[in-house]
C-alpha cells in the first residue's frame, strides 16, 4: 500500500513540475516573441543585431542573400519545435522574419 502512494505522489510531482516548467517556458517565448517582432521587413543587418544581438549562426545563398538564426528556444522535445530566422535579400535588408512556430 506505501508504494502506491509513493507512486502516485512520484506521478503528481512529475505531472506538476512539467506544467509549472511549461507555463514558464511559455512566458519566455512570449517575451521573447515580443523582442522578435521588433525585426521589420527592410531594416538593415546593424539594425537587427542592435534589437537581437549577433545571430548564432549565418547562413549565406549563391544569390548574396544571407539568413540569421537564433536559437532562443529552449529544445527539450517536449511540444517545442521551430527557430528564429531571419532573411535578407542581396542588398542586407530584411526580406522577412519568422520566429519558427
């Protein structure tokens, strides 16, 4: 009989961590969402890393055009997918942004 309460008290401590840890996970996408909408399309590459910093990779096309992404989501395979890019086109201003949902 102990170990069934064990058990089941194991099982709503896991349960209630993991939506306290989401709900939180969940305010810190929201914010930084926020932060991420500020990035327009035509801006300029100084100009997003003044609002996003430096991106943490660079990725650049045959074209001359260049992508920007940012890992700012926490992956730990549980309902979190998708990455922060952004696209410039060949004269380095924003072409478009998503944040990767």
């Amino acid at each position: 009989m102990k170990l069934k309460w064990k058990l089941i008290f194991l099982f709503v401590t896991i349960v209630s961590g993991y939506l306290i840890w989401d709900k939180i996970e969940g305010r810190k996408d929201e914010k930084r969402r926020q932060i991420f909408n500020a990035v327009q399309k035509g801006m300029t590459e100084g100009e997003v890393i003044e609002i996003l910093g430096k991106p943490d990779s660079v990725f650049y096309s045959p074209d001359s055009s260049m992508e920007y992404e940012y890992f700012t989501k926490e992956y730990s395979g549980i309902g979190k997918s998708g990455m922060p890019t952004i696209v410039f086109d060949t004269n380095r201003m924003v072409k478009y942004s998503d944040f990767g949902d």
